[in-house]
C-alpha cells in the first residue's frame, strides 16, 4: 500500500531495516487522516479477514495476539504523551474539560505486611498470554521483609519536600543528584508552585493537589530519596509480585473497580481504591495469627493507581532466550539501564494489568504516572 | 481577552517580557483553533475600529503599518517552514498538489554589467514605508566592479558540484567547510540523490531538478564557494541596490510578471525571468557605448527569484539608531553575525519587494529561497 | 595547609563541601611539584605520628585502613588513565619503553566447569578489611549453570568481529548499538587497524595484536553482544564468586604468580596464567566423578588479568545500609546505572583482589582493563 | 625527523593534510622536552644555515619572513592561554610573582577628537612587512566622526555594571544577551567578586581591580553595550586605522614607552601611556584652530594596552586575493562571523604592532585582553 510507511512507522526495529531518526521524531509531518485512516482500515480487514476464514497458521495467531497487546500499551502512551505535551503550554489546556475530578478523602495508616520468604515462584506461567520478558517462572530466594500497606501520597511527598528532601544530597543516588541539580527538579513533574499552594496539572487540566492521592509522576531517583528519607527502601520486583499474587487476585481486580472510571483520570481512583483497602486491612488485623493468613493479606492500591518502582534492574530471568526476528527484539534489547515498575496505573487498560507484568522504564523518566510503595527489612 | 497569549506568542520582545524558550517552541501545543480565531477577530476588529474611527494617533498608525509589513514576513516564513517541516517526511509530500512545475527553458549565457562607481547614495528615502534599518539614506564608495547578468542557475551548480567543489577546502571559509564536513553537505538543501539523477523537493513535492532554474536553498558558505570557483565574488549589498535601483526599475517590477503566479512556487518564474532578461540583456549588447547605457541595463531575476546573497555583514548604516522600546528590538538587536540578502523570492509578498529591502540570516542557513549572482572586480 | 585544597581536591563529597566541577577538571592547572610534595609529606608524616603513637581511636583507625584502601584504587586508576591519554597521541608513545611486551602462547581450549546450585553464600565475611559494599554476607539462590574455564581471548574477539559481530543489531542491547553506531566503535578500544593486521596500544606502546592475551578494553555492551554470538551468557557475580572462592583460592592465589611482574603490564601474564590453568583444567579432567572435585576444579584466570564483566547490576545486598558522613557516600551512591566486574586487573595492587571484591563501571566504560568469561544455564 | 609531527602539530591547514581534531587537542600529550627541544633544534638550524648561506630563493625568504611573524602571534597566544588556563584554579596561581603591578592613577577626562573624513586611504603599502589581510591599500569613505580620547576604564565599566548594565536587554544585541544569559556573565572575564570589592586575576595573580586601568578582556557583545550605554558607538577600522596613523606615529610609539616593561603585563601601563597622552591632549587643546592639527591630535592608548573591538566585521579588502597552498589559509579563510580589533595589547611583541594590522576574533571571545574606545557620529 505505501511501501514508505515501514520506515516512516519503525520505531526501532533493526530487523525491519531503515528508521526514522528518533530524536527528529518530533519534526516528522504526518500523512493526511483520509491516508492514515485507509492504510487502517486496510490493515484491520486484511487481519479480519485472516482471523474469520481461519486462514492464520498458529504462529501468525501468536503475532496477532501481541500485536493487540502492543497496541493496548500504545493507547496508554499516547494519554502519557498528550499530558507531557499538554503540560509545555504556558495555558494548562486540558486534555478534556468534562473528566471527574479527584476528591481528597482520608487516607488510612500505613501499615507493614509481611512478606513471603525463603523459596517462591515468579513469572509468568506460560497460560494465557504474556510477554516473553516475564518469564519463565523460575523460583527465587526472598530475604525477611515488610511491604507497605498502601502507596505514598501527595500530602507525604509534601512532607518530604518541605524537610528539604530535595535538598539534602546524602539521600539521593549521585547520578539522580546530578540530574535534580541539572534540569532544577524540586518537586514531582506537574507539580506547579502557585501562590502558597501547590497545584497539579493532569488531564482534567490545572487543579489544586489533592493531598491523598498517590504521588505520581516521579523518578527512580526521587523513589529512592524518598524511601532513604523514610528509613525504608523500594521492594524488590519479586516481592512486589508475591505480595500481589494471591489465587483470587486477578480475578477480583477485575471486579473491584479499583480503576478510574473513564480511564483517563487526573483523577486516581483514591476513593475506590481505600474502599478495597479498607476491608483488606481489616483483614490483616484479624488474621496476624497464622502465617498463611498474613501472605493472604494483601497491601491495597496495587493495581490500577499508579505505576509502582521497585528497585530491580531490568534484567533477564533466569533461562530467558530472546526468540528471532522482529518479535526478538521487542523486550530483551532493552535489558540494560532500566528499573522494573510493576501494577499498572489509571490509564493502564484494564486487560493490561497482571502481577507478573514488567514494566520497565530508565531510571529518570518521570513523564509515565509512576509513584511508590515502600519496603523494609526486618 | 487571553493574558497569557502574550508570553505564548513572545517570541524575541525582552521588553514585553517573558518569552516561551526558543529551543521548546516546537513542543508547544496550539490554542483550538475556535480561540485562535476568535482571538484574531477581536484583534482585526479593533484594528479596524481604530482605522475607520481616525481614533490612532499618528504613532500609533505608524505601529500599524509596521505590523502589516511584519505579517507580510510571516506569510513568507511561514512557506519556508511549511517546506522544511515537509522535506523532513521521507514520503515527500507536497504542499499542494496543484500546483504549476516550472519547465525547463533556455537560458541566456552570463555577461557582466558593469556597476556603478564612486560615491554613490544607498538606503531608503524615506518616502513611503521602508524598515528601520533600510536607512539613513546615506553615500558609500564604490569601486570598478562588474555584475553577472543573471543569477547562478542549478546547471551550474551542478557543474561545481561534479567538479569536487563540496570536496576542496581551499574554496571554502574554515567555519564552512567545518559545518559542511559536520552536517554531511553535499549539495544543495533539498536535493535528493535519486537513481543517476538530482531530484528536488519543493512545495509542488518531488520532481526532476530543473536545470535552468536559479539554484536555492544554499547558505552563505556555498555561495561564497561557488564564487571562488568562478574565479569571483559575491556582490556587496551597495554593489547590489545599485545595480537594481533605477527611477523605472521598481514600477517595472510590479508589472514584469517576474514572480511565480502562484506565489508559492517551487515553480521558480523562470521563463518570466528571461523574457524580461532576453530584452535587457539585448539593450547591454548595442549600448556599451555610453556610461548612461550601461548603468540602465539592469541584469535580470533580481526581483522575486531567490533572496541573494550578499558578502556584506549586517551592520547599521551610518547614523543609525534603534527606536525606543519594543519597535526598537525589531531590526537593530540583531546586527551581528548575519549577512544581508537582497532581491526576494518567489514566495515574497509582492507589495514587500524593493531595491533598498535588507533581508539577513546567518550565513548557514539554507531553509529560505537563497541563492546568488556572481560579481567580480575589474 | 592549603584550605582550597579541600574543594580542589574533592572529587565527589558532597558531605565534603563544594567540589570542582567534574567537567573541567581536565583544565585543572596543578599545584606545583615542591608543594604537592610538601602537602604529601605532611599528610604521611601526620598520620604516621598517630599511628606510631597509638593516639589514633579506634574509628580513625578504621579510616586510615579505609583510606590505604583507597589509595590503592587511585594506584590503579592513574595508570589505566595514562593509558588512555597516550592513547589520544597519534605519536603512540610507549609510558615505559622497558616493559616486557607479552608472548604468543599456547591457549587450552575452553571448557564448561559446572557452577555451583541452590542456596549458597556470598559477600563479604566481615574479617579483615572489605568495602562495606561487598556485605552483608548472605544467601543467594543459584541456577544450574557452567562457567568458561578461562577469559575469551584477542583471537575468539577477531573471530567474532570477522563474523560481522558489530553490525549485526541482533546481537546488541538497544543502547549498545545506538552508542556503538554514534561512537565508530569496531573493534575494542586500543585496537588499531594496521596495514591487514591488529595491533594494540598498550603501556608499553604499539604492537601487534597478541592471539592468546585476554581481550580487554571492552564495554558491557561488547562483552554481551559476544556472550549472545557465542549462544552463552555473561555470568552473575555470585556464579563468579561461587567459582572463584574455595578454601585455598586467595592463598593460593598470592603465590601463583599470574600476574604480570612489572605489574604495569601490556604484558598480561598470560603464560603464567596457563601454567596454572594446565594444572586447573588437568584437575577437572580427572575429577569429573564427584561433585565435590568439580566443584573444586576452579577456572583459570580468575584473578590479576582483566576485570571481568558480570551481568549483575550493581545493588546493594539485603541489609546493605550506607555509612554516616563522607564514608557513606564511597560505594552505595553510586548503586545506580552500572554493572559488577569481577577478579581484579593487570594493573590492580596484588593485595587489592579478593573474590568478593565488586569493582563496578556504567556499561559504556571501556578504558578499563575489561574482558569477559561466557557462562550458560544447563 | 618525525613524519607523525606534521598531523600532531598541523593547526587548520587542510592543504597539508590530517589534523588532530580541535576539540580533543586539550587531550593530547606531548612528545617530552627532549624530543622537542631537539626538533625545535634541528628547524632552528636548517632555517639559519640557509639564511647564513644565502641559499633560499626569494620565494622562501619571504616564507620565512612570515613564519617568524607567525611565530610572534604564538608567544602572545600564549600567554593569553596561560592566563585562561591559570583562571580555572580556585587557587588562582600567579604566573610569575614577581610581576610589578600596576599602580592606580589619575585618568584624564574623556575628549573626543574630530575624526578624519571624506575620502581616505586605508591598508598595508606593501613596503616592508605586513599580513596579506592587511591590503590592497584602497580608497574608503569615512563619515563625520569623533573618537574617544582614550580607552575606557575599569572605573567606567563598573558604572555601567552598578547601572544594571549586565540586566538591561535594550542594550544588548540579541546574540549577546542570549549568551550571556546562558554563561552567566556579571562582569568581564576575570573579575572575581570578593568581600564587597572586585578582585581581578592577572599574570601577577589575584589583586585589587585597578580603576585606572583601561577594561580589559570583554567580548564584542560587552563592549557594543557599553558604547549603547554611554549613547555612543565602537568606531570602524578604518576611522580607528586613520587615527591611529600619522607620519611620526609608528616611530613614536617604538619609543614612547607605553608598552609594559616586562612585556607580560597584569601591569598595563597606564602611568606611560598617559604621560604620553598628556602631551597629546595638550597640543589638542591648543591647536583647534586648524583642521590639519586636529587631526595631528591623535588619541592616546592606541598601541600596547589592549586590543580594541571596532565594529568592522572581518572581511576582505577590495581587491583581495588569498595566495595559493598552505599560505592562502592563513586569513581569508576566517573571514566570516569575526570583528577586527585593533592596537595591539600589553603582550603582544613591539614590532608586532602596526596602524594597519588587522586582529580578528569571533564575537563571543574574552580571553584575549580585549577593550574598548568609543566613537560616536557628530
């Protein structure tokens, strides 16, 4: 159809040959919509097409199935990029007008679960689908620790702000140091200093903080401070996912409603997400008895609020084989320099979301809605 | 009506006071185009108001008419951008579709006129309207020289290309042979390398390179390589106003039909051009006998081809001064480092072309309509 | 003495005070010879007099140990950036002309030496003198895997870069490549292609490129990108510390005499090296029947020959917590964006090396005397 | 001798070959002193055998003329480098302690001396040495002028810093405020803001600023300004060339001793150079009544204080040619996005100063002790 468009749309694919340069991304005119839209339309009937007359053979099935997953995490990236880009406007435009806002509402207490430990099973299963980077399930050696029992909020990032968090060199990495000093970070990104008050810049446009909501759109670096701060440290992905796997977890994410409703918030979904807390940590009150009961007690806001750090780098599992073509080159190439994130956040689609996902991204990337849950050794 | 417009639009006034930076403003995402619109109207509508009520001021109808001649600018810029933002596509589209390719025509081999000599008076009257920095009129020295009857076509161009001319650094300034060597030039902006053949991207998309027509998009550091090559120089801007400015040459200008019809082109009005170039050319063959005659057989393409480039620095003129306040950051804060380009291109407003016009850039652009007329000693 | 010495002379202290900026510092005039010694003499003489004295209290005396430590770090570091400058002179000039330049030998071939499983036990037993990075000693979970019995040497590299091993993208990490492309890397740094053979810069000046040498001077992106070519892996660091330390290791490695005399070396020991390899892989040859004699049957070339590349991201182990004060920020600010080398250098002090040690670079550093040994899962 | 030698030490000249790249050359170590003392040996002797057997053609004696000009441009560089160098330790080592500095003294009022006008004669005669860029002599055209009496002074360039002159964009042209603004520039270079008094770094190293002295080491953008502020402007080269140039000028200045004594100055010698301009001002003051001894009333401080900016871009004089081969680059080739300075400074070497001599540095440059004297049109 436009034999040019393979070049124009390879993002990074070296097996596909020539790409566009990417730091001129940005200056690349787009083909007219009526030309966008019919090469679209061609390629959903020609996949239609396949998918009706049953004339796919089994591996063009599997490439069908992670396009769609691709696809989904593009939708999540474009509402990434619409903010940054939205956020560079000196008016605030909102991206749309009519999105609920977040109301403040009360935040319970943190508390400290105990996690799993000594021998446990990660990764994915192989049933259903999942990336190729999130397995094989292998086992792994968990050290004692505590998970937090909710994410950190807006009004305890404030408190680490107002204590000079972003002052005070001895809490932070050297290379995020440099970088704070460098591009002057002295609070999260669209956090905006008004008159006296801090506002927020989201989707729904300029509004003031809400202080229980999860802080959001910060750096590895600024996890990182922020847990030294608090005498704590990042989980590791392995306990992150141990702590959320649970027989009933997924299923019940599904149902909880935990998710901002029009799935574009500003608007984290606090309220619902305490509703589920609640009860939940009702339950680890009641049940400190028996050790399966505490690993059944699970932390709450652990899917769907926002994006959480841990402090594992993004490396291949134990047995991991990159496969060939293209399709290698999707997650295995980028093994190197990266921090896992794991949960999923308010614009994550809700298919998207499972406890043995990997979300990785560099260490000072702050424009994805990324935030933090704190751990301890004991 | 929008207070923050004035910051969003600010793009060099340090006297209207906070300005979007330079290096960002291609992320800055648009008011809709409802508010830009309405925002416009108001403007136009007070404008208008003002005008036909005879409320302005006499300074303040002159602000006015500088402002028709500032957007007259940016209706030019604003093809020059349009063409660069494309030719970064590697689908090449055209800006329109309709519109006329030049055709290739014949073209008059090079004479050399002689220009004007001694004390001579450039600048603009100040009759009529003329940019700040087009005056005073004042009295320069000219020595013996000589100008080429026509501007530098792609023929010739072509011919210093395939005689290394990209390749010998002893025609080249050392600031230009280095961009050259860093930027990977090897011919004029917008050729393309095709199979055996030069193609060039202009408004009207892809298409053969013309060889008759007046090669452009060349900086300051190709021109000035082409002249060392020909064994000649660029013109001074004196040399140039000189040449172009006769009592008759600016109202022939306007009737000549030497500007693309469109006002678009890639579409170079060359055939136009030598129409008017054959006659005159004609008047400096049987009239070498008296001074008077000769000064009177202007070259041609001078108007409305390309903006020429000459070896004069922009500087001020003798008795210059900068007005007060914002109007004063029009022209004069810029006099450094930018050399002066006379004449107009095919995409100039007609009404904005005259012989003591002082366009400039610095000598490595090449996104605007630039090319060059030789000159020589004599 | 000199209080301006305190920032001229802090590298990265924050806790310290103010420091030169890290860019500029190649700018840096120094203090002349008669002064710095001056200033050296009276440091030495200082601490010798508390040490004589017995006035030091017990923690100053930790950092006196600390700082010899130190100090040996900068003995190894000033001569691998020697290197490097001369490097940059086209000259070539040879730091000392009477280093004895290595000979071709004789390489065993490569075998598999099984790694040792399940939980196991690293780091850093708190007697005698370790960075407080290499504890807390703890448990690690391991894999089935194998370990090379010995480096990847000079000739396996040229084997790889004549398969095409630099322009095959497959083999890269995504920013290994984009770095590998912007940079012109195609061969290790200090490879120079000469008239249709290698050679190699080293501190004893240009020569040909010695086959049997450890391949050095290369990054993690090189050392992985081989490791993929030859369907291995690079090793974990607690596969390598399992590999390198038995009860006998460190003594035995103290008298074996691998490494190069001079300890300047061009010149890696490698015939030394093999001695003691020959006798190693004869073991191993042998002893294939028991667990226990595999287990013993270490690799060659462990220790004193190039700093081995793990693919372990350089964390803290779990109940790591960094100092108060200046000996805080030595080791854990940097746990961020680098990876583990193991084993200890040609030019690293002889009482420097232990199998716990964890030297550590960002993946793009290469004047490091850096090789790699392959691993892979069983 | 030592064939690698013309790469390593080949500056710019394309037409003898390779170059080491310019912005690695800080990088590059040198041969030791033995070695280059012995090269520098074996030219000095090769060049004075020739000389002494009179067996160069005439073509080489004029290349060795212009080679031991070269060569004096070199040891004024150097110094400038050494102070620059000397600069970026916080420890501000003196270059030589035993430098006499400059004592303050009474500066005499401003005048302004009528300038020469009409049609003029500028440029070297070609009658002993002079740089190609220094010709053709030719014919210009000056405007009604004055020039300042003598230089500015440290004094008047803190009036305009206390008069927010480094704060004032109206002042400043448009590539200037945006430099500065990146650079952070507050004063000249070399102005170190100590306890309520500006300190200032010479040779001599750190004293007290001198307000006598005339300004020193501003770039272009500075001293443009300075002259907006003071409701003035820099003169051209050629109003600066005809003042400067008088019969008994050249053969004055050999013997006025307005030249710093040790030829290395912190120390500019303003005490001389003012008893000189005494007299001169004295015999302004009593011979106003004829137009030919106004213009005998030259100005002081013309020669050997600093260098001084004029408005003049660099450019070639009518007429001018570049000679071919290595020679031909020695000037034209810079001739773009330069200004000429004029006068000389306090190390450049005496017989290095002329009225026609042309110093040229691009806009932004401080290092070179570089001021200014005002002009303005009358």
């Amino acid at each position: 159809m436009a034999p040019s468009f393979s070049a124009v749309f390879n993002s990074y694919y070296n097996s596909v040959g020539e790409q566009y340069p990417r730091a001129q991304r940005g200056l690349l005119t787009r083909p007219d919509l009526p030309t966008v839209l019919e090469y679209r339309t061609a390629v959903d009937e020609a996949i239609l097409q396949g998918l009706e007359s049953g004339s796919f053979a089994l591996d063009q099935l599997d490439i069908v199935e992670l396009g769609i997953h691709h696809e989904q995490q593009h939708q999540e990236l474009i509402l990434t990029d619409v903010l940054h880009l939205l956020s560079q406007n000196p008016l605030y435009p909102a991206y749309r007008s009519d999105l609920p806002r977040a109301e403040p509402c009360e935040v319970p207490a943190l508390h400290w679960h105990p996690g799993a430990e000594g021998i446990q099973s990660v990764g994915h299963s192989g049933l259903n689908f999942g990336f190729d980077n999130e397995g094989p399930r292998h086992k792994i050696l968990l050290h004692p620790h505590e998970i937090g029992s909710r994410l950190v909020n807006n009004q305890e990032f404030r408190d680490f702000i107002d204590d000079d968090g972003y002052k005070r060199p001895e809490l932070w990495l050297a290379e995020g140091w440099a970088l704070k000093e460098e591009q002057g970070w002295e609070a999260p990104l669209y956090w905006i200093e008004g008159e006296g008050a801090w506002q927020h810049f989201s989707l729904a446009g300029l509004g003031a903080l809400i202080p229980s909501e999860p802080v959001s759109h910060i750096s590895y670096f600024e996890a990182d401070a922020y847990a030294k701060w608090s005498d704590a440290r990042l989980p590791l992905e392995g306990e992150w996912e141990l702590t959320a796997h649970t027989p009933q977890a997924e299923d019940n994410l599904l149902e909880s409603g935990i998710y901002c409703p029009t799935g574009v918030a500003s608007a984290f979904s606090s309220a619902a997400a305490f509703t589920n807390a609640t009860s939940t940590t009702a339950a680890s009150t009641t049940a400190t008895s028996t050790t399966a009961a505490r690993i059944t007690a699970r932390p709450s806001q652990l899917f769907g609020d926002v994006w959480e750090w841990t402090s594992s780098a993004y490396q291949a599992y134990p047995g991991y084989r990159a496969g060939p073509g293209a399709l290698g080159e999707y997650n295995g190439k980028f093994m190197a320099n990266q921090y896992v994130l794991r949960g999923g956040s308010c614009v994550t689609p809700r298919q998207h979301i499972r406890s043995t996902y990997r979300n990785f991204f560099p260490a000072h990337a702050r424009w994805q809605w990324s935030g933090l849950r704190l751990a301890r050794d004991v």
